[in-house]
C-alpha cells in the first residue's frame, strides 16, 4: 500500500477561489483581530487612551509651531480642529501600515508550522486600528462642539473614505509585509517612510497652500482621503471630487496589485520566514 503525500501549495495569483478560502477560515481571521486590539492596551497604564494621546498631542505640537509661529492657514476653521480631523485619519492609516508591514515577521512561528490563508495575517492587522479611530473620534466629536462647527449631512458617506483608506493601507501593506520578509531591512525603511510621508500629505496643511504644485500633492493617494475626510466632517468646503477620484483609483490599483504581489511572494514565506 503505497503512501499518499498531499502537498499543500498557495495559488500564484489572486482568485475567488482565495476569497471563500478566507471565508472559511473567518474564525482564524476574526481570532487575530480581536488578539490584534487586545495585544495593542495589553500592560499598558493608560490603556485605550494611547489611541487618544497620539493624534492629541501631535495636534497640540503642530498648532503651536505650524498654527501660531509658521502661521499655516487652515481654510477658515480653527488650526487645532483642522489639524486633528486630518490627524485623525492619517493617525489610523500610518498605524495601519506599519502593523501590516510587520505583522508577518511577528507571526513567522505560526507561518512556518500551520496552514492557513497567510493573507489573515494583514488583513487583520489593519483592521485593528479602527478601534483607534473610533476612540480618537471622540474628541473631534468635543472639538466640534466646542468650536460651534456641526457636521455636515454629506457625514453619512464617511464610512466610504474609511473603507477606502483600509485599502489604501492594507495594499501598501501587502507590498511591505511581502518585502519584508525577504529584505527585514523594510520595516526600518516603513517608519523613515511614513516620517517624510505625512509632510507630502495635506494633513497640517491644506492643499490650496500648494498653489501651482497642488497636482503634484494630489498624485498622493491619500491626499484626496485626507481632504474628502475633513470636509465631510467639518463641511468647511465642498469635497474636491477630481482629487478624491484619483486617489480611489490609486488605491484600487495598490490594493488589487498589492494582494498580487503578496500571493506570488507567499508561496516561499515558510521556507524564508
């Protein structure tokens, strides 16, 4: 009686095929979000608060050095509001990419001896963040009601932005998480990128200050994110549509050529991992 081997090897590409197979693994996903948030306040003084201190104190130290000494307009809204709404998003999507960047090098001992969709790993990680979004939005939430400012009806199409912004991420994340674990010099090279990458993005800023460079800001794919989520928060100004449309067509194309990317890498993970 001869024995029978299966060896088990991921598609080359991305399929429908990958889809339902995360479908079927969605307690494997849904176990890793939720060990995701937890690992995240786990020890930690404060807690949930961490999600609240970083934007808030990143928004205190630009209003006093960009607000009152540089003088940077802010689009007739008070700077410290406008500053936190773009901080707000911009908080979650740099969060985001950096924990999918390394979430699997952190997981390699689970890559390397168990089966499952090693695309789990990311997705999770970048929906992890969203909890920090919601938290921190408490306190534009007070702001608003502290500067008089009511949202506008348009609100409703925020979860379109976030939705996107997730892409956003977790497709810049898929390229990163892939490289990383072939070059680990990467993880280095993510926090050096986001660094510099917040300057190229309309969030202590708005894009008109740009004059004559704004198209060149707006190549940014998350500059038409950040500045559809202000508006639609504080409806200071209509949403800048030729922007906004560009950046979703960039993201589509980074999250769909992303997921490509990390399907063709996944097939050596274990082995290099």
């Amino acid at each position: 009686m001869s024995n029978i081997i299966t060896v088990i090897k991921p598609n080359k590409g991305f399929s429908l095929s990958d889809i339902r197979e995360i479908y079927t693994y969605r307690d494997i996903f849904l176990s890793f979000v939720e060990r995701d948030i937890k690992v995240r306040y786990k020890q930690t003084v404060v807690g949930g608060a961490w999600a609240i201190i970083r934007p808030l104190f990143s928004m205190i130290l630009f209003t006093f050095f960009f607000g009152k000494i540089a003088k940077i307009p802010s689009d007739s809204i008070p700077y410290p509001i406008f500053s936190y709404s773009g901080l707000l998003l911009w908080s979650y999507f740099s969060t985001a990419v950096s924990q999918v960047s390394s979430s699997l090098v952190s997981n390699k001992a689970l890559v390397s001896k168990v089966y499952f969709p090693r695309i789990i790993i990311p997705l999770a990680a970048s929906l992890a963040g969203l909890v920090d979004y919601a938290i921190a939005s408490i306190i534009l939430i007070g702001m608003m009601i502290y500067f008089q400012i009511l949202p506008p009806v348009s609100i409703v199409f925020l979860p379109i932005i976030m939705f996107f912004t997730w892409m956003l991420a977790t497709g810049v994340g898929f390229w990163l998480a892939a490289t990383n674990v072939l070059y680990r010099d990467v993880q280095y090279l993510t926090s050096f990128l986001m660094q510099l990458w917040i300057y190229a993005t309309p969030v202590i800023y708005p894009l008109s200050v740009a004059g004559n460079y704004t198209w060149i800001v707006s190549l940014n794919p998350v500059s038409g994110l950040i500045e559809a989520h202000r508006s639609l928060w504080l409806g200071h100004q209509p949403v800048r549509f030729d922007i906004l449309l560009f950046s979703l067509l960039m993201t589509l194309i980074i999250f769909v050529t992303g997921a490509l990317y990390f399907k063709r890498v996944e097939r050596i993970f274990a082995d290099i991992i």
